[in-house]
C-alpha cells in the first residue's frame, strides 16, 4: 500500500472525483459527498492510501492551535477517515493513523484529534474520548451561524509525547473538523 499526503489545493478535478466517491460510499448519508469533498471546510492536506492505483483510504489532515486553560497547544486534526468497503478490516485505517501518528511526533505536535460517531477503530489505535467542554465556530452550508460551547461525545484525543491532554474548556479557535 503507498501512502501520499497530498495539499488540498493539488488536487485535480479527477482526484477530487476520486476522493468524493470513496466518501460518498463510506459514508452514504452524508448529503455533502453528492457534490463535494468537505463538510465544513477543505482540509489542508489529505493522506491518501492506494493499493496499485486505486483509492482505499482518506483522512483530511487540520494542523491547528487550540485554546486551553494553560494556553495554546497544537494539534493534527483527522478529519473524515474512511476506506474503500471492499478494503475495510485490512488494517487500512490503522496504518495511516500510525503514519498521521508518526508525523506528529516527528514534528512534536503533542496531540491528535478528531471526532467520532462510531470510536472503535480509533480506540484500537490509541484513541480515548475526551469530556472537555470545547467552543467553536458552527458552520453550516458555507454560513457561519453562531458560536457554540458544549461537551461533545465525538471528541477523541491521542497524546502522541509527554504532554497529557488539558483539562477544562478547549476553544477548536474555528470550526469544529
């Protein structure tokens, strides 16, 4: 399997068609992947995994600054990971969170991120959910509509170094990814 981090605005026309399908097919009740490769907002860069030299896997990639009560952290953000049907339960997903995993240390980036609906395999990978209230900007349909602050069950952290993840509120300083 070959693993390309590509930046968002690379993307060609037929590689954006690429991407959208694969996303259309994991995740078939989200209206957004009929025409585009984003809920919220384009990921920076985008991990893709191919086998010869078809698609199998996605993640959006969010480098950021969080608020927290000690001050700001970063973090990498995974966004929409999903893999081909034909190719789930091949250990797909858990090798590209391994090498998102491997670059954030490499660049001492002490956390990832995201949000799930279903937290099986991130649990597999290292991942545990998190109770922190957070705040962020709530988008919807290319509006911002407001700014929210609740406690997510989604939320799912990894500390990839010393660093434990912060108590207290988070502030994602955007849209929540």
């Amino acid at each position: 399997m070959r693993l390309d981090l590509v930046d968002e605005y690379s993307l060609n026309a037929s590689r954006r068609e690429e991407i959208r399908h694969l996303l259309s097919a994991s995740f078939p009740e989200a209206s957004y992947t009929r025409t585009r490769t984003y809920l919220k907002q384009f990921p920076p860069r985008r991990l893709l995994a191919y086998e010869a030299d078809r698609l199998v896997g996605h993640l959006g990639l969010e480098h950021r600054a969080i608020g927290t009560s000690g001050g700001p952290q970063e973090i990498l953000g995974v966004v929409d990971l999903c893999v081909s049907p034909p190719w789930r339960g091949r250990g797909v997903a858990s090798q590209m969170l391994a090498w998102v995993e491997s670059l954030a240390q490499a660049n001492r980036i002490p956390f990832l991120v995201l949000f799930a609906q279903d937290g099986r395999v991130y649990e597999r990978n290292g991942f545990r959910h998190a109770c922190n209230p957070l705040r962020w900007a709530k988008i919807h349909e290319h509006q911002t509509i407001g700014v929210a602050e609740e406690p997510l069950v989604e939320l799912m952290v990894k500390p990839v170094g010393t660093v434990p993840w912060p108590g207290g509120t988070i502030d994602l300083l955007g849209h929540q990814f």
